[in-house]
C-alpha cells in the first residue's frame, strides 16, 4: 500500500514538474504565458496534423499573449491570445507559425530555393524589398502549405480555395513528397 502510495505521489510531482512542456506528434515546446485552455488549443492544433514536429531540433518556445499578429522567430512562435480563444479556427495558424521553425532550422539556403521554386516564387523571406505581399514570399506559402499539407479538413484556416492562395501553389502528395526529399537526412538523424 505505502509503495503504491508512493508511487502515485512521484507521478504527480512528475506531471507537475513537467506541466510547461508538451510533445506534440514529437515535437518539443514550452509555453511562454497563456491560459490553460490556450495551451491546450495551440497542443490540439499540432496534435491534429500528421507533420512529425519532432524533426524540429531542440525546444520550442511558446509565446501566448496580445501580440496581434502571430509570427515566428527561430526557436520562438508568439501567438496572439484572441486568437487562441476562436478554438479550432486558430489551428491552421498555431501550426502555420510552428512550421517557420522547419524553415529557420531545417531547410539550408539550397534547399529555400528548389521550396520556393516548386511553390512559384523567386524570394524566399522579405529579403526583395519590392515583393511586399505576406503571400508572395517564399516562406509564407512554404508554412502555409506544410499547414494545410498535413490538416487537410475544412477546419483549416489555411485550406486554399484556389492555386494563387498562399497555400494553393502545390498540391498536398506533392509537397510532402518534396518535403520528405529535402528533411531526409533531418529525418533519419531523428
């Protein structure tokens, strides 16, 4: 009795010890801020694409607050936390944001350029002064299209409603055929 006693109260300390950090189809986060209830939507959303996160090397920092637009930095996602509060409606984005950090950490200069190629844009990230528009660069339609690629249900703020939307570029079998190509050797080392 006092072993089983025992041994609920390490696993308690240890779901407590660990509360911040979620593995989601793999990959590792922490929240930075949020309610629970936003942690649990933006742990909802990546659970729900069949992406393997784990590919994305070390740990993710999780920014939850009035950020206004969601964005990503390497190693760091901010989420705006209305946004979180729409549920579902929110998830395309949570992974969108999440899938700059396979951009940042997975895709070499080399690699940028045959994505952006194959999704019909010739600047990869806000680096051609004179190509302004968020679906126009290369790692806007890369994050878009890995979100929709991986969640393809009507619930998905990033589903194309046709081939000029940010997403739309490729079709899904064949982006993930491209993608699996290039994060071959990321997969492997995993």
């Amino acid at each position: 009795m006092a072993t089983k006693i025992l041994a609920a109260a390490a696993a308690l300390l240890a779901a407590f010890a660990f509360a911040g950090q979620a593995q989601a189809a793999g990959g590792t986060y922490v929240f930075d801020g949020g309610t629970a209830k936003q942690q649990r939507e933006v742990r909802k959303a990546l659970n729900a694409s069949s992406f393997d996160w784990s590919l994305v090397p070390g740990t993710v920092k999780i920014h939850i607050g009035p950020v206004g637009t969601s964005y990503a930095t390497p190693g760091h996602v901010f989420l705006d936390d209305d946004l979180l509060n729409a549920g579902r409606f929110a998830w395309g984005i949570v992974q969108h944001e999440y899938a700059h950090q396979v951009d940042f950490l997975l895709l070499d200069p080399g690699k940028k350029i045959q994505v952006a190629a194959a999704l019909g844009t010739t600047t990869w990230c806000y680096e051609d002064a004179a190509v302004r528009d968020h679906g126009a660069q290369g790692c806007e339609r890369f994050a878009s299209t890995l979100a929709w690629s991986y969640w393809q249900t009507a619930d998905n703020s990033m589903r194309p409603a046709g081939r000029d939307d940010e997403a739309g570029a490729m079709a899904p079998k064949a982006f993930k055929a491209l993608l699996g190509t290039l994060l071959a050797p990321a997969a492997s080392a995993a």
